[in-house]
C-alpha cells in the first residue's frame, strides 16, 4: 500500500513538472514569433559608406530585402513606423538628390506608397516621406555624419516636394546651410503653397511658412472681410548687427472685394540656434 501511495505521489509530481515545462515552452515560442514579425529594430551603429555608388548607399541606409530598380525594398522598423508602406507590406525607397558640396554630401531619399501594379498611389494625401543623411568624405571611403530615416512627409497627388540646397547668410559669415522644401494642395475651393527649411547638420526645421494662401472658393459674396488671399515671402537678410542670420518675412493680404490690400507687417527673425524663433524680433530694423 505505502508502495503504491509513493508510486501515485511520483507520478504527481512528475505530471506537474511536466506541465510546467510545457507552459514555459509555450512562452518561449511566443516571443519567439514575436520577435519574427515586420518592425524590426533600427540598426545600432551605421559608421562607414564604401561609396557613392546607389546600391551601396540604399543597402548601408536601409538594409533591404531586395533592390529592384534603384528601389530599396525593406521593412519598417521603430523609425519608420509613420512612414509610407506599399500594398505589399514593405518601404519603397529612392535616392531623390545628392547634394555635392566639395568634401561632404547630403543624401536625400524619397519613400513612396506603391500599389500591387506597382505604380504610385495617387490621391490627395498622398505624398512622399523623406529620410537624409549627411556624409563625409574620408580617404577611400565615407564617413556617416548623421542620419535620419524619417525626416517629414511632402507632396500630393503621389509625388513629393521641390527640394532645393539654400544657403542663409549672416554678417560675420557664420552661414546656415539647409534645405527648403516646397510644396502645396488644391481642393475645396482652397489653394496653399508652403516653405519648410531644414538644417543639414542637425535635421531640425528651422521655419515652415505658408507662402500663398487662396479661399477665394470659400468666400462669401456678402462677406468684404473674407480674406481671398495671403501672400508671404521670405528674403534672407545679413545687413543687421547680429551674428546670426537672419530672415524677413513680409506679409500681404488681400480682401475678398478684390479693391483693398493692405501690406500686413514685415517681420525680421533671427536664427536662434535651433530656428528662427517667431516670437524674437530683431528690434531696429
């Protein structure tokens, strides 16, 4: 009887064992499938480009699945997660531009939405999501300055911004390099157009500026206060005591019985280190 209690016992405890292994195998598997699905973690260290060469650049930059036509084909990660995904479930990505400016470069690369005919989804918000990154010239090789996989999101209609390399000036040649994006929509009676510069060292935006505003489709016929149409134009300006650059912006509104236009202000903003901060005015000029 003792025999057969301590027998029973055994069998109890080894079925419970068991049981245990098995449940911690299942939490096992688990992650496991986890760590298999499509957001990957963003590569630690990207330090040295072999050249200049497209293939190198989309392979280093995005380590794709694939390259199929200058296009990185690859999957999101924790940067990437509010970029632009195909209907095939990957990133679509091109090298927009690269800027040459003697022993650096900027690399500017466009991310479309691709449809399973493989053409651009073409729709009001569609647009292209940029990434960049600032490169360095060094012997053989490149050196990987900076690098920002998700820098903002232009365009419409499937196609993106007009990007151009500008250079803000300041009295003491203590310049501001960056790039300006430009950009607008059409619908509802509406029209706007706008401008964003962004630092090429650190990716920070320095100003975004509605350039044009039109609502003459939005304006009642009765309403004379309904403004039809804001104009702003940002001119850099360096004939100003301050170290920094500095930009005007001038503004222009016009009303909606088309008679009367009155030139706002002329604001002048000065680079404060990180942007040209609309609450700082230069005084005196």
């Amino acid at each position: 009887m003792k025999t057969f209690i301590l027998l029973a016992f055994a069998l109890f405890w080894t079925t419970l064992f068991s049981c245990e292994k098995k449940s911690d195998s299942i939490k096992t598997d688990t992650l496991v499938v986890r760590k298999d699905t499509s957001i990957k973690p963003t590569e630690e260290s990207i330090t040295f480009l072999k050249s200049l060469n497209k293939t190198d650049i989309l392979t280093k930059f995005f380590s794709p699945h694939k390259i199929s036509n200058d296009t990185a084909i690859w999957k999101q990660d924790l940067e990437s997660i509010h970029m632009n995904i195909s209907d095939d479930d990957y990133r679509h990505t091109v090298i927009d531009t690269i800027f040459d400016l003697g022993t650096s470069y900027v690399i500017l690369f466009s991310t479309y939405e691709i449809l399973l005919n493989e053409t651009p989804h073409v729709c009001h918000p569609c647009n292209v999501d940029y990434s960049i990154a600032n490169v360095i010239q060094s012997g053989n090789h490149y050196e990987i300055k900076s690098f920002k996989k998700h820098l903002t999101n232009k365009g419409s209609m499937g196609q993106g911004a007009y990007v151009t390399l500008v250079e803000l000036k300041s009295p003491n040649k203590n310049n501001l390099t960056c790039l300006k994006f430009e950009d607008g929509w059409i619908g509802g009676g509406a029209m706007m157009a706008a401008e964003e510069y962004f630092n090429i060292d650190d990716f920070s935006s320095l100003i975004y500026l509605e350039t044009h505003n039109s609502n003459e489709g939005m304006c009642d016929e009765t309403d004379f206060k309904c403004i039809d149409k804001t104009e702003r134009k940002l001119i850099p300006f360096d004939k100003h005591s301050s170290n920094k650059p500095a930009i005007i912006i001038k503004y222009k509104h016009t009303y909606y019985d088309k008679k009367l236009i009155i030139i706002e202000k002329a604001d002048t903003l000065i680079y404060d280190g990180y942007h040209f901060n609309k609450d700082v005015y230069y005084e005196g000029v």
